[in-house]
C-alpha cells in the first residue's frame, strides 16, 4: 500500500525543518545515504533559514512541501513564475525517503501549479556534471535547452570542489 503523502505551500513557520531537509539531501554526511548528494562537489551548506526566508517573500515564489500523514516533512520544491515559464529549484528529498517516488510527486505538483498559473514552460538548471540527475529530468519529459549558466559564487551556499556550470533544462507543458 502507498503511503499517504500531502502537499501543501511552505510558510515561515516551515523555514527549520526546510533547511535542515534541503541541507541533509544536498551536503554533508547524511546526503551520502541518497542518490542526490552534491557532497563530492561542494562544501558547506546548501541554504540557510534567511536565504530561505527571502524565497518566500516575492508573490510570483513559493515552495511546496510534502509531508506524510504525521506531517514529518520529507521533501520540498521552491517554484517561481517567470511569465509563461515556472522556474523550478532546489528540488528536496529527504536522503532516506529517496526513490520512494516522492520526486516524481513533486513534480507533479511543480507542474499542477504551472498549469494553474498559466505556464506553458518549466525551467531547470543543473549542474552540468550530475549526469544522472539529468538523466532523471530528462525521463520525466525535460531536455537540454544547450544553454548554461555560471555558478552561483556566493560560497555561503556551497564550496565548489571544482569548476561547475549550470545547464539549462526545459519542459513543453501540453
């Protein structure tokens, strides 16, 4: 039987508990127990309660939460309108909870949201040397655009343990 999960729009209230999933699923030790870790690229954290915080703020953002039927917090997207496109980042998962389909529900609930809003497009980026992040992307309908940008150099996100890029990403909403 498949678990009950909820989804629901993140509050100010919600901004620990966020960080530390965000944190565990990306950086440090506990990421290294999922597929998602960027641990081997970066170090440090990968966001803090005030960069969050500020996530919140502008009207055309939110970030959605999916939680169980006991409300533990197991995975996050953050959502940002850009005319017809919806900017999706910081995909969260819970390093224990991953493969369990929670992503993929995520997802769903990134694009439900795109369509409620008008948006023809999703929009990714992703660090062009997580081959197999892509290749998760790509088999839920994104595709390279062969555009890239640079990453981020605030090191109050991250550390890069080498020279990284983003790639852009881009999926046609029917």
């Amino acid at each position: 039987m498949l678990e009950e999960l909820s989804i629901k729009r993140a509050t100010p209230a919600d901004v620990p508990a966020l960080v530390a999933l965000v944190n565990s699923a990306y950086r440090g030790e506990q990421s290294m127990q999922g597929w998602t870790t960027e641990a081997h690229l970066l170090g440090g954290q990968r966001t803090d309660a005030e960069a969050l915080l500020d996530l919140l703020v502008p009207t055309e953002a939110t970030m959605l939460l999916c939680t169980t039927a006991e409300g533990q917090l197991c995975g996050s997207v953050y959502l940002e309108l850009q005319g017809e496109t919806l900017y999706m980042g910081m995909l969260s998962v819970a390093p224990t909870r991953q493969a369990q389909g929670i992503g993929k529900r995520l997802l769903i609930a990134a694009e439900t949201h795109a369509h409620q809003h008008g948006c023809t497009h999703m929009r990714i980026t992703v660090i062009s040397v997580r081959a197999e992040l892509i290749a998760w992307y790509e088999r839920h309908g994104y595709h390279q655009t062969g555009e890239t940008e640079p990453f981020p150099t605030d090191t109050r996100f991250g550390i890069p343990r080498q020279q990284l890029e983003l790639l852009v990403m881009e999926k046609q909403l029917s």
